[in-house]
C-alpha cells in the first residue's frame, strides 16, 4: 500500500516523456486520408505494453537499414484522436473514463482490441456494463455489433444475450432498433418469454422490415405485387420464429391479414383455417383442446378455403383499382376497366357483390362494397350508402376510402357537397404519397375549389403527382409550363410533359401534343401529324380533340374541308359538356341555315 505513493508520479513522468519532443524514435501514422496525424512515440515502451506493437516493431527493426532514419509504422483502422487516449493509457496508465463519451469509449474498446491491450479491454467492458446500461440498451445494435465482432469482448456478449432474454422490449424501443441485423432480429423474437405477446413481436418485425426497404410505400394499400416480395424476401427468416396461432381472430384480421402476401402460402392457409374456426374468439390463448367433429372437418376446410379466395379476389380488385387511379385512368373510363377486369379474370362481379353484403370484415371489403354502389355494378346507383362505406373504410385509414370521401364531399355524390371538407380527405391521401389525390389537390388550388387559389401551389402538387407517375397529372404540369401557370413558360417543357402523358394513353394528352404541332408549340409546324393525333385522341374520348378536329374538318386545314363531320365532332364534345363545342356547334349551325 505504501509503495502505492509513488505511482501517480511515475505516471506523469512516463506522460511528460510522451510529450517531449526530443527523445522519440518511432512515428505513428494513425488514421487514413484525410484524417491522418502523426504521434512521436519511444520504442522501448510500446514493445513493452502492447503485444500487437511488438509484433510490427520486431518485424521493422529486423528489416531496417543503418541508414538512420527513424522507424515508421502506421495505424489506418484506429481514428487519431481514439488513439491519442489509448497512447496516453498506455504510457501512463491510466485512464478517466468519466470524460469521455460512451460511443468514444466503445471505439477505444475496439482500438484496444487492434492493440492486444488485454487488461484495458476487461476494464472496459465492466466500466460499460456496470455505469452505461441505459446508453447500451438505446444504441443495442451498435453494441451488439461490436461484441459479436470477435470473441474478445465476452463480458458484453454475455451482457447482451442476458438483456434479449430478459428485456426484450427494450431493445425493441431503442433508438437504432431500424440497425439491428437480420441475425440479432432472430435472436430477439425466439425467445419465448416475449411471445406472450406476439402482436408486439409481429408488429416490430414488420417496422424493422419496413424500414430495410424504405422505397416502399407508406400505406401498404398501396403495396404492388413488387412491393410485397420485396417485404416478404427481407423478412422470410424471420416469419417462421412468430407464433401467429397465439394471436385472436381480431389481432389477425386487424394486423396481419393486410400483409398475407409476405407470409408462406402453407402456413397462411392453416392460419386461415385456425381463425376461421374461431369466430368469436378473443383470448389470449386460443389454442384450447376441444372436441371435434371428423364429419365437419372436410366441409368447414372447404368452406374456409372458399372463403379464403374470397379475400384475396377482394385484395385483388381493390389493388387494381388503386393500379388504375396512381397511374392517372380517366374518370369516365373506370368502371368500364373493372368490368373488363372481371371479364378477363372470370370474376362473378353478382357473387362478389352478394359475398361483400355478408362480409364487411377487412377495409378493402368495406371500400369495395361502397364503390359497386356509387358505380352501379350489378345493383342499383346508391351513393349515400356508397358515401357511408366510404367513410367508414377512410376512418380506418383506406387510402382510396378517403379519396373518394374527398370525391363525394367535392360533387355532392350521397352528401352535402362541402369543397373545403373534400380538400381535407384529398390532402389526406395526398399526404400518403396517392397521386391521383395529389392531382386533385393540384387541382383545387389551380381553381380555388375549397382553398384559396394558389398557382405555385398547385404547380407543386401537379409536379409531384407527375413524378409519381401520373399521366394526368403530367398534361396539367404541362399546362402550367404552357401558360406560366405557377411557374415561367416553356414550351419545349410543356411539349416533353405533354408526350409522356400521352405515350402513357392519357386521351387529352395525345390532344395535347397534337395542338402543339398544330402551333408549333415546342416543336415544328407539323398539321399532318396534328390532324392525326387529333383523330387519335378523339377517338379516345377527348372533348378537347374532338372540338379542335371538328375545327379541322370545319376550316379544310391538314385535310379536306367536310361539314357535316365538324357538326358530328362538335357534336360529340358537346354532350361531354365542352363549353367551346357548344359554342361552335352553335355558331356553325346558324352559319348554314
């Protein structure tokens, strides 16, 4: 205990030759480009305090010439300024752990570890486990990273398999819980003091996938074919650690039917079957022994798969309709495309709607069943009780749900028509990334239609709306450039936006680009073309073609001057409501009397 007196300036002594600029005989090179510093050192006593410095000393001092250059070694892994606290431990022994940060004191374990420093790297990892659990459990995945990295940190090891054992739960709400690797993920959810609650498990899985793949939606409503492969790949060795018979029927239904595509066909099936036995069941601990009838079991398997069909024709069509309203289809073009859409998948739209009626289960249901009402498939216009689906799928966070709220609240369609509560559901779904309610908001600000009037605004919403893909969205983006709505004109801009909608088959896109080489908007003169494209667009649907064709046919340009096919055109735009067709029809007609 007495001789203790003298280490403390033993110490210092040993530090102030670390300063001295004299005596050296060895530089370090810590670090790498362009953080790099060199320390001056002494050799005798780094061979004596670090074995891994022995080793690289031993092998320069044998290769070294008589030509009295100083020995030069360098460090590229370690960080200078960690280094410099290792240099000083090593020369003076000590070390203040209180000063340093604990993501600081982390990188001077691993240094340690580069360096052999065996009784810094024990001392560490006590200091760590005995004064920085809170920070250990907040920044797990780094430090169980770095434990696993090697065998020398067991202490942490053992810390970190003792915590997944025995709270779980903390790990899951840590701060880099997004971070942790596939392989700690299976560690967490195996252990089966936390399957008690296997909603929370299954719910953090899905987070954590999530977040490996943060180019997907932020609703999975909106979820593509591609989409749910990419989840179900990220998370396939994870999903057969969860105990999903342990869940309710409601727990299922709520969280995990939405995501049936990323679990395997095999065990999605018996889980369905499980549920389906048990309707009303809502318990923790579902799996009670009862008897059964062997008789049943055939007819209630059948009858579970049938409906298990059910759901996902349900899925099917609801993904399809969101498919066709992203990409921009035109309004009056959407109930034809879904019947055809039965047509081509030999979907009884009668049984579906019927099955709807004694199935509102799942928000796609619900939404589906409002929007055979508002469009009149195989029943009656009903759009108050298309509005009330509608609502009540939108209050459950459908995505689609609440754009058409958004649609019914803007038209009057089942309820009073209020604009500013129509703008509401727009921007709700607008703010999950759905195009067509981005366009729509776009929209709203162009005309001022439940919000003030706002050009740049609607710019904005009209040019996210076109990044995302959608086709109408990129014909009014190219309006804006036309006329500097929002924005300065450019016609070679205009010209471009106006061609990927219509190379996208948006029918006043394809018009669109035929009134620019009709006006040598952004492109030459070219009324050939224009004529045809006219034609193309008109035959499509569009009012505006078929008024500027009516135009064609009525003044002889690009064609042969025909009369009665401009009244026919004209005609035809007309009774799409084309306030400037009606206005020519007009004029012509008085004009031949």
């Amino acid at each position: 205990m007495y001789d203790d007196i003298f280490l403390p300036k033993l110490s210092q002594n040993l530090l102030e030759i670390l300063e001295d600029n004299e005596f050296y005989d060895i530089t370090i090179e810590v670090g790498n480009d362009p953080y790099v510093r060199i320390f001056r050192a002494h050799m005798v006593i780094l061979n004596y305090r670090s074995p891994y410095l022995r080793r690289i000393l031993s092998t320069n001092i044998n290769e070294k010439k008589n030509d009295g250059t100083l020995t030069h070694i360098k460090l590229p892994n370690i960080q200078p300024e960690i280094f410099h606290i290792v240099l000083r431990y090593i020369y003076g022994g000590r070390l203040s752990l209180e000063e340093y940060d604990t993501s600081d004191i982390i990188k001077v374990l691993v240094a340690s570890n580069e360096l052999s420093l065996q009784e810094l790297i024990i001392h560490l990892q006590l200091f760590l486990i005995e004064n920085k659990k809170n920070w250990i459990v907040q920044n797990f995945n780094l430090v169980y990273q770095t434990s696993f990295e090697n065998d020398s940190f067991l202490k942490l090891q053992n810390f970190c398999s003792k915590l997944m054992f025995k709270e779980p739960e903390k790990i899951f709400n840590s701060i880099d819980f997004n971070s942790l690797s596939e392989k700690c993920m299976i560690s967490l959810i195996q252990h089966d003091n936390f399957q008690v609650n296997v909603i929370q498990v299954w719910e953090q899985v899905l987070k954590w996938g999530i977040a490996q793949n943060p180019e997907l939606p932020s609703n999975s409503a909106s979820y593509s074919k591609d989409d749910f492969i990419t989840l179900k790949n990220t998370l396939q060795h994870l999903i057969p650690f969860i105990n999903f018979f342990n869940l309710t029927s409601k727990e299922y239904l709520d969280k995990v039917y939405p995501y049936k595509k990323i679990i395997p066909k095999d065990l999605r099936e018996n889980l369905f079957r499980h549920f389906m036995d048990q309707p009303n069941n809502n318990n923790l601990e579902p799996n009670v022994t009862k008897e059964i009838n062997p008789m049943a079991i055939s007819s209630t398997i059948q009858k579970n798969l049938i409906i298990e069909e059910d759901f996902i024709i349900v899925d099917e069509i609801n993904n399809f309709i969101n498919k066709l309203l992203d990409k921009g289809i035109e309004y009056k073009l959407l109930k034809q495309k879904v019947i055809e859409y039965f047509n081509d998948h030999n979907i009884n739209a009668k049984e579906i709607y019927n099955w709807l009626l004694n199935n509102q289960i799942s928000t796609n249901s619900i939404f589906l069943l409002g929007y055979f009402n508002f469009f009149r498939i195989v029943t009656s216009l009903n759009n108050e009780k298309a509005f009330n689906l509608f609502i009540n799928a939108s209050e459950k966070n459908h995505t689609l749900a609440q754009f058409f709220v958004g649609k019914c609240y803007k038209f009057g369609y089942g309820t009073i028509k209020n604009e500013e509560l129509a703008f509401e559901y727009y921007e709700k779904a607008a703010d999950k990334n759905y195009t067509m309610a981005q366009l729509e908001l776009g929209y709203s600000y162009r005309n001022g239609i439940g919000i003030k009037e706002d050009f740049k605004k609607a710019f904005y919403w009209y040019e996210k709306a076109a990044k995302n893909g959608n086709i109408i969205a990129m014909h009014n983006l190219g309006y804006c450039y036309k006329n500097g709505i929002g924005i300065g004109k450019d016609y070679n801009k205009a010209f471009e936006l106006f061609k990927q909608s219509a190379e996208g088959g948006y029918s006043n896109g394809i018009a669109m680009v035929g009134n620019c080489y009709n006006n040598g908007i952004g492109t030459k003169v070219d009324k050939q073309k224009a004529f045809e494209l006219y034609q193309n667009a008109a035959n499509l649907g569009s009012e505006v073609a078929q008024n500027n064709l009516a135009l064609i046919y009525e003044n002889g340009n690009g064609t042969t001057k025909d009369t009665d096919k401009a009244i026919y055109w004209y005609n035809k735009s007309a009774k799409q409501g084309y306030v400037k067709a009606k206005n020519n029809l007009k004029r012509l007609q008085i004009n031949n009397l």
